[in-house]
C-alpha cells in the first residue's frame, strides 16, 4: 500500500471544504488534529474559548470520518501528547509511516514562523497552502497595498463588493451607496425587547471538554456557567437562520447600542463559528443579501453587516500579515501604563466598564462597541500599554486569534501603528458613552461633570491623552477640532483637566505580571 500524506488540520479549520483537504482522496490520506497545551496556553485564553475549540474539533473529527477520512485524533490528555503541534506532527509522521505533510497556512504569524522551521526539520516533504476561504487572498491584497499611498478600509470594502457582486446592481451599488453607516449609530430605546440566542445543549462530547476544561485550566479567566457556543456546522447554521429571522432585520439601528444586562442586543454571535470555520463567510453574506432582496431585511441593516465580515474582517487579515512581526511591537504613542487589574475583576466604579469585563467574562463576548469605545477607548485614553491590551483581547474572547485581534487592538483602538490602519484615534469623553448606553443613568461617577472626584474619568482622560500626545497628533485634520477647542481653554481649566486625570490615574491598581500571558 502506498505511504500516506498526513493532512493537518488546525483548530481554527473546521471546514469540509478546507484547501488542505480539496486534492486528497480518503484512499492516501490520514488527517491529523492535535489538541496540544501550547495552543491552549500561549496565553491562558478564557475557559470558553478552550471548550469551544476543543469541543468543535472533536465533533469536525466525527464529521469526517462519517465522510470516509481516517482520522488521527490527540487529545489533550491522552499519554505521549507532546503538548505542541511541532511534536505531535514528528509523531503522527512516524506513527502513520507518511511520505509528507500538508497544510493550510495559518492563521497566526507565530505559526507560520514555526511550520517554515518544520521545513528544515521534517523527515518528508511539507506544503503549506493557501487558505481559500477568505475573499481576498493575501498576494491580491499586498498588490492592492502596494498601489495606495494611504490604505483605507472603504476603499478595500468596495473593491470587494464588486469582485463578490454583493449588494451591486451592475457596477454600482444598490441605492446609490456604499455605506449606510449613519443610520446605524442610535443608542438605546427605553422599553425594547431583544430575542433570546438559540440555546444549544451540551453533548456527552461537550460536556467531557466542559469538565476537563474546569478541571485543568483553573486558573484561566472567565466562566464556563454560560456556555452556548455552536460547536457544529449544523448548530452554527440554525444560529444564522436565527439571526436572519430575529436580529438582522433590526441590526443596523442597534448595532452601536449598549444597554445594562442585555449582552447581545440584536448581534448576529457567527463570528465564533466563522472563525473556526463553521460557516463560510461569503456563504453568511449571501444569505444576509437573500433578507434584504426578499424584502426581509433593510438595506443599513444588511449592508452594515456585510461590511463587516468582506470588509473589516478580510481588510484586518491583510493588513495583519502585510505588517507583522512589526505591528506586534507598535506603540506609536509611547503607552506604557500596565493593564490595571480590574481588566481582570471588573471590580470598578464605572458601570460601562464593569458591564464590558463582566459580559466578557460570563460569555467570553462582548460587541464592538463595547470592545472599541469602551475597553479600547479607555485603553487608549488611560496610556495602557499596547502588548498587554492585546494579550488581554487575545486571551479573553471566544472569536479571538491574533490576526484578526491585533490589528484591531493596535490599529484601531490604540492608534499604537500611528495611523497605518485607522485615520485618527478612537477617542471619545463620556458623553458618547451617555449617547450609546444606559450605563451612565446608575453609575457611581456623573457624566456631566467634568472634573473632580464624581466625574465620569473619561472626561478629564480625553483631555489629558489629547494634552500628552499633542505634538503626535495635532496634526492629524480630523482631530483639528477637538485641539482648536483645547486651546482654547483657559490654563486654569487645562491644569483642572490633567490634575483631574492624574488622579484617577494615580488610582489604578496593576493587574498580576504575567496574568494573561505567562
């Protein structure tokens, strides 16, 4: 019989239809998936997270060997595991007898790093592939690059609705516009209801993964108590068919919205399972175009939500591995404050932030707002160090993995690339906390006020990030405003404003070295 190639596959793809796979016939082949304690522990990614990727792989293993692939499957536990994929892949060569080993590229630049080192160092021949699933892959999107002077996300975005034809009537888009963005910025509404997500019962493979995460992962952040991640295509796809029947027809409007105890307004939850490959991205965006088509869905609700998945997601995964290992150690601003500790707790006075750190902990998620305009932007605000706040989104969140997470952490909400990726800082005071949320009505702080011991601290913040870092961005044209009114100001109210955020700052507790990653 002839040798067979091992096939990898990663545990972010979870995908039939994975480039690894696509010339190989179950006659030659022996799959390999490896559940390894380095890819669990790089940094001590939320406990959810872990049974998520775990859970969905054991169930991806029993999806193709009911397709005929002979699968060799290492479990975390099971004896001899090497604990990294380096080892469990010299293993599997040896075990299997296999004359070579092919891939589809990762995700990750780490191990991207490691499997050109596997190509000195492997008995057999090794291909990497290029991961098909994505609408642009990466050698159209460094040409693209190349061409511009300055790269803009809008530009991209609409590069890509016309290779999809998504949302286009010919060459032009549908109601005459590309982005339908200022429709979707209303805050709450007294008296809303939002539709529960589809509950999905663990299985007796779930709940194995479920216990043996609690038993061996202590020590990591966050809760199993909520777990309702799909962990199969088919449960992924009954959480689209509930999203393009309950939420995306009310999704634009309230996408920005952020209200008390209400952890997923009207969100769509798909992009865990798109991630790992669960659902095919473009496939999503179709159906989503099929609502507003039929006359189901408005055309800001569905655009908005298109936007999101063929253009900030393919455009942060260019950008991603156009700048990396670089992007990895960017701090334009010069931020070095630690993650203070109730990152870790939620223990603090300011409701918004104790709502973002208590959902992100009870459900490994919380929304892009209030990722960005208040985690992000109190990072920002607050001078955190970029390599910390990035390791705190990496390890905390069930759709995380770096290149999608970093550049949004490093370019867009700590501005630390110094504008490669976003056109300004993603600063805001209070008030637009006030303006999205219900927050402010029951916090401890007063968002009108502006200074003093009762201010809401993002107040006196905005004016202080914008004081220090003023000879890096005053000029920027969009933040020309917002400076013009600084000066303005009065010595008397400046030193009001640093002196009223110096001690806020003074405040904050740092969380433990090592906490996320170590």
């Amino acid at each position: 019989m002839k040798k067979p190639v091992l096939v990898l596959i990663l545990g972010d793809q979870l995908s039939p239809a994975i480039s690894s796979l696509a010339d190989r016939t179950p006659d030659d082949t022996i799959v390999l998936m490896a559940e390894v304690a380095d890819e669990t522990t790089y940094v001590r990614h939320h406990k959810a997270k872990i049974a998520l990727v775990l859970s969905a792989m054991r169930h991806f293993a029993a999806e193709l060997r009911q397709a005929g692939w002979s699968v060799d499957y290492v479990r975390l536990d099971d004896e001899g595991n090497s604990g990294s994929l380096t080892g469990e892949v010299a293993r599997a060569i040896v075990r299997n007898h296999a004359r070579g080993v092919q891939v589809t590229e990762p995700g990750e630049y780490r191990l991207r790093q490691a499997m050109e080192q596997w190509r000195e160092d492997l008995p057999v021949r090794l291909r990497i592939l290029a991961d098909t699933r994505f609408v642009c892959p990466l050698p159209d999107f460094y040409e693209w690059a190349a061409a511009r002077r300055e790269l803009r996300m809008e530009y991209f975005y609409r590069d890509m609705r016309r290779k999809t034809g998504l949302l286009m009537e010919g060459d032009k888009p549908v109601d005459g516009r590309w982005n339908f963005d200022a429709e979707n910025r209303s805050g709450p509404e007294k008296g809303a209801s939002f539709p529960a997500p589809p509950r999905f019962a663990p299985d007796a493979v779930t709940r194995e993964v479920n216990a043996m995460v609690e038993s061996r992962f202590t020590r990591h952040f966050g809760t199993l108590d909520a777990f309702n991640w799909p962990v199969t295509r088919s449960d992924a796809e009954t959480l689209l068919a509930h999203f393009l029947k309950r939420r995306l027809p009310h999704f634009g409007r309230w996408q920005d919205a952020m209200v008390a105890g209400q952890d997923f307004v009207f969100h769509a939850l798909l992009s865990p399972a798109i991630n790992l490959g669960l659902l095919d991205p473009l496939a999503v965006c179709r159906a989503a175009e099929a609502e507003y088509r039929e006359g189901r869905a408005p055309i800001e609700a569905v655009e908005g939500f298109i936007r999101q998945i063929i253009g900030w997601r393919e455009y942060v995964r260019g950008m991603y591995w156009l700048d990396m290992p670089a992007m990895a150690e960017a701090n334009f601003l010069d931020a070095t404050r630690p993650l203070p500790d109730f990152w870790r707790t939620g223990e603090t006075k300011m409701r918004c932030l104790s709502e973002a750190v208590r959902t992100t902990r009870d459900n490994a998620y919380a929304h892009h707002i209030q990722r960005l305009m208040v985690l992000g932007n109190f990072a920002l605000l607050a001078g955190l160090k970029p390599q910390e706040v990035a390791d705190w989104f990496l390890t905390v969140y069930a759709d995380a993995y770096e290149w999608v997470e970093l550049p949004n952490v490093a370019g867009m909400a700590l501005h630390a690339d110094g504008g490669r990726l976003a056109s300004k800082p993603y600063a805001a005071s209070g008030a637009y906390i006030d303006r999205m949320s219900d927050y402010c009505g029951t916090c401890a702080y007063k968002v009108k006020v502006k200074t003093g011991p009762d201010a809401c601290p993002f107040n006196a913040l905005y004016w202080h990030f914008l004081a220090r870092n003023e000879s890096k961005l005053a000029r920027n044209p969009r933040l020309f405003q917002p400076y013009a009114t600084w000066r303005r100001m009065t010595a008397d109210k400046q030193r009001e404003y640093m002196e009223s955020a110096e001690a806020f700052l003074a405040t904050l507790e740092p969380a433990e070295p090592g906490w996320a990653r170590g």
